[in-house]
C-alpha cells in the first residue's frame, strides 16, 4: 500500500465528511456537536466508573463473579453492535472502488481506508471507554500481568469490526441482485431481532426448574424418661434454616460457576471474558490463546472481505459460474388482468390505478417485508405475556389491548407511509406528468397501504381477542375504531409526505442528506399521534363510564359510538383529502426536486 495514496484517501475522506457536515446546515452542526459532546462525556463517565470498579471491586470478588462482570459488559456491546447492523445492513464504502480502478491507486489502500472509517461508532466508544476504564483499575489493583489485556482487548475489538465489515461486505454483494435482496433483508432483520430477543424467550419459556432450598422441619419431641434428681440429656438441634440456605447457595454458584467457564471457553466471544478473569488469576495462556483467535478470526476476515471486494468491481461475480437458460414464464390468460389492471369498486380508474401499482410496489420492497414482521415479533414477545396473565385482565381492558397493539403496527408504519413519494424516487415524475388529480394521487395511495397497515392491525386484534376474549358486540366496535385511526393516520402521512419528503437513495431504506425540518416534522407527528388513538378510545371511555354510573354490565353503547365516529372521520377524511390535494399540487415541483435529487 503506497502511503502517499493513503495520505490522500484520509485527505479525501475527511473532505467528504466536512462538506456532508456543511451542506446539512448550522442547526444540523449544532446538534451533531451537542450529540458528540453527550458521547464523550458518557465515554468519560464510563472510564472513570470502570477505573474505581476495577481498583476497588473487582480485586475483591472471585474469578468467577469477575467472569460475569466481563461478561455483562461483552453481551451488552454485542447487544448494541447488532443493533447499529440492523440500521445499516447494507455496507456503505465512503469511496467505493469502482471510483478508482481507472487510477493508478493500490485498491488495498482504499479497502483500508473504508475499513478504518467502519470503526466510527459511538457503541464502539462507549465500549472501548467502560472496557479500558476496568483493565486500568484491574491493571493498578493486580499488576503489570494486565498489561496483556489491552492486547486481548485490541484482539477482540479488531475481530468483532473484521467479521461484522465483512459480513456486510458479503451482503453487499447479494443484496446486488434485486430480487435476491428483498429476501436477504427480511431474513437478517428477523434473525437479529430474534437473537436479541432470546433471553425474553428463555424468561417466558422458563425451561429450567427452579429448586428451592429444603425448609427445617424439625422432628417431634420424644418423651425422655429421667429419674428423679436426674438432668434430662440435651437433644441434638437441627441445623439452622441459614446455614441449609447457605449452603444451598454455594452449590448454585458452583454450579453456575463452571457452566460460564464451560460456556466462555467454547463461544468466542467469551474467550475476552475467559482471558481477562484468568489473567487476574496469574493465568496467561487463556490470554495468549483467545488473542491468537481473535487475531485468525480478524486476519481472515478482512482478507475474504478484501477478496470479495476486488472480485466484486472487477466483474468476477457477475461473469463468473456457468450461465442458466431463462426460465420459460407460462403466458397469463388474456381473460384474466394482472394486477396492475385491477378495479376498485367505488373508486376512480385513476386513483385505481395508483392504487395498485403503488401496492405492487410496496410488497416487491425490502421494507413492506420488515413491516409484516412487527406481529410476528408482538406475537413472541407479547403472546406469552397474555396468555399468562389471560384471567387477570378485566374485560373493558381487553379491547384497549387490540387497538393498542394495531395502533403500534401503525407506529412502525410511519418511516414508509410518512415518506410516501420518496420511495417514489424518479417515479415521482410519473405522476406530476399523469394527467390526474392529486387527489386521486393521495387517495391511491393511501387505498395501497391499507391491505399492510390496515390488515396486518385487523389481523393482531382478532388474534388478540381470540387470546382474549370480548363481548360479542366489542369485536365490531374495534374494527370500526381501527378503521376510524387508520383514516386519521391517513391524513398525518399524507401531511408528512407533502412537508417534509426525503431523498431515498436506489435500493437504499434510508433516507440521505436529511436535514433538520423533516426531523422536526416527524417528532411533531410522535406528539400528535397519542391525541389520535385517544379520539379513537372515546367511544370505549364513554361506555365504561356509563356502566359504572348505571350500574348495568351490558350496554353496546361503545359499538353505537364507534360507528358515528367513523361516519364522521370519513367526512372529514374525504374533504380534508380535497384540500391536501390542492395543497399537494402546489408543492409537487418543491417534492419532487427533493425526491429526485443526487445523493451521494
């Protein structure tokens, strides 16, 4: 690697970061330096609470209680890591190597260059910061032999940046096909969720047996004879309830003891947590081991992810392996229409249109596919809480479940519903030039999120009311009052795509070079929501609070409510819509200049 070259890639890197910070504006500098300043003084209060931690506790605890703390701090890192892969799955290069194989650069330079920037975490920092804060106070409390920790640490934090660098690199590289890319997306996302999501699992499931410690149970007195002027003998005590306890006690510990050596000795992961807890102990050869492990794990990780790399912008990938015949696609009848020539009932051709062209859309998008996991993941993580608790829950409670479990799915909904014509991209100019109303526009649009926002809500509370039975007359009541928030949610999106669109790059879910007033925007929206849902409950309020005034059980007044409510947010909707439209066709040049803009 040329070091001139690599001088200038760190030139160019730095450039680029600056102009980004820039071009985002004064106010975006200033919350970024106000983020920046609360992550170092976190850093500085991490260290500082490690030092003490390390100089006066950990000296004092045995080595498996010093396992654990380690242990604790890697799985809380690790917790945070996947979660920072999850907003990025993608690998995104700052300088991709496209751009300079027409140079006379050394790609090795530009590889290591993108791999330096990866290293740019805030998880990372705060690591890094609470980590070496206890191997300092370890290092003063034991001795020089620490020393060796520093270079268990560097060991591990390189494997953990190389494999998760390289993995992103791997996706990179599938996710290029199109059609593959959707699947990969949805597959990641869940299995991260569901790794995160383990130890709630483990905690609902219970699978161990929980013992107790044997209780005291004293023997019955038995008569002693004496004659007289004799002193009866003095009968043996059973041994005190604490001392059983205690050493009930020990025996889980040891117990749990030698399950986390077990446990960190196999998982590499643990082997950080294995090395340090040893080398307080004197034990240097777990050290020496987990760093060379790390160090194989790093090394061949980056050199894959280098190989990939290269393979990947010279061609390799696309013209290597045998070429497949295309498959044969059996022609469609011609008495039936596709999709995309579907008609609605009650419904304009052109809003029609957009309608199910957008939908068509949003199923082929990697983030309609995330979207549709949320009562998957509602389902595990909540599904045994209600079951459990099925018998405890009082009837006009249960109906507020339903709607605040669909009102959830509505929530996680915002980033695609909220930036309607940014996933549009260039797509957008389709329909400025479209000669139909904007009203349509926004009319279709909504029609197409309705089956995956709509559904999916309607879907979870009906299977709620099946964990939790209602009232008969409570299961219609809740389908109006989820038809009633969707329409109202409606008309926010549909105010948050005009205001504040944001530019989505191709194949990209997320949104780039945002600026402050969008941000702003959809805190605003996170304010405004909660009123919506509360308008929604009304009818449900009013009904309860009749039957406690009446005194009588059944009263389907929440039913009645709920079916006026939802007449008068459809007028509301349906002339609002009129209005939005307008507004709409005043802004469409300032949305799609937005939408259809370069990123970098």
């Amino acid at each position: 690697m040329n070091t001139r070259h690599f001088a200038t890639f760190v030139w160019l890197r730095s450039r680029i970061r600056v102009n980004q910070l820039r071009r985002g504006g004064i106010a975006n500098q200033i919350i970024l330096a106000l983020l920046v300043g609360m992550a170092v003084m976190a850093a500085v209060g991490l260290l500082v609470g490690g030092f003490f931690a390390g100089l006066i506790a950990m000296p004092k605890a045995d080595a498996a209680a010093r396992l654990l703390v380690w242990d604790g701090v890697v799985v809380a890192f690790l917790f945070m890591w996947m979660i920072g892969l999850l907003t990025d799955i993608q690998r995104s290069d700052p300088l991709t190597l496209d751009r300079f194989l027409h140079l006379p650069v050394s790609p090795s330079g530009v590889f290591v260059i993108n791999y330096l920037s990866s290293l740019s975490s805030m998880t990372l920092l705060l690591f890094v910061a609470a980590a070496g804060g206890l191997l300092v106070g370890q290092l003063f409390a034991v001795g020089p032999v620490m020393l060796l920790g520093f270079v268990l640490l560097a060991a591990f934090v390189f494997a953990v940046t190389a494999l998760t660098y390289q993995f992103q690199g791997w996706l990179a590289v599938l996710m290029s096909n199109p059609r593959r890319r959707r699947t990969i997306v949805v597959f990641v996302t869940f299995g991260v969720i569901l790794v995160a999501q383990t130890p709630n699992l483990i905690n609902i499931l219970r699978p161990w047996k929980t013992t107790t410690p044997p209780s005291v149970v004293l023997p019955p007195p038995e008569p002693i004879s004496t004659k007289p002027g004799e002193t009866p003998p003095t009968r043996p005590l059973a041994p005190p309830y604490a001392e059983i306890k205690k050493e009930h006690d020990r025996k889980t510990w040891e117990q749990v003891s030698d399950t986390a050596w077990l446990l960190n000795a196999v998982i590499p992961p643990g082997w950080l947590p294995n090395g340090l807890a040893s080398l307080s102990e004197g034990g240097v050869l777990s050290t020496l081991l987990g760093t060379l492990g790390f160090v194989a794990v790093g090394g061949g990780c980056l050199y894959r992810a280098y190989r990939t790399t290269v393979k990947y912008h010279t061609g390799q990938f696309a013209t290597g392996g045998s070429a497949k015949a295309p498959k044969q696609v059996a022609p469609l009848p011609i008495d039936k229409p596709t999709m995309v020539e579907w008609q609605l009932p009650r419904v304009s051709e052109h809003a029609a249109a957009v309608a199910v062209s957008s939908l068509r859309g949003l199923l082929r998008a990697p983030e309609t596919k995330m979207l549709m996991l949320v009562p998957v993941i509602l389902a595990v993580v909540l599904g045994g809480l209600l079951i459990a608790f099925a018998k405890d829950i009082p009837q006009p409670v249960r109906p507020l479940i339903a709607i605040g479990l669909s009102a959830m799915v509505l929530l996680t909904g915002v980033q695609v519903a909220g930036n309607q014509f940014g996933y549009d991209r260039a797509g957008f100019r389709a329909f400025v030039l479209a000669p139909l109303s904007q009203r349509d526009l926004l009319l279709g649009k909504n029609l197409a999120l309705a089956p995956i926002l709509l559904g999916i809500g309607v879907v979870l509370a009906m299977l709620v009311g099946i964990v939790l039975p209602m009232r008969p007359d409570h299961y219609p009541m809740v389908i109006a009052q989820l038809v009633s928030l969707y329409l109202l949610y409606c008309l926010m999106m549909n105010f948050l795509s005009i205001v504040a669109p944001m530019p989505l790059a191709a194949g990209a879910m997320q949104p780039t070079n945002v600026k402050l007033a969008p941000v702003l925007w959809q805190f605003g929206f996170m304010m405004v929501y909660p009123f919506g849902v509360g308008l929604v409950l009304l009818p449900l309020g009013i009904e309860v609070l009749t039957q406690e005034i009446t005194q009588i059980p059944w009263l389907p007044i929440g039913v009645v409510l709920s079916f006026g409510l939802l007449t008068a947010v459809t007028v509301v909707y349906r002339r609002s819509l009129t209005a939005q439209g307008e507004w709409l066709t005043r802004r469409e040049k300032d949305i799609l200049l937005v939408v259809t803009s370069k990123v970098e």
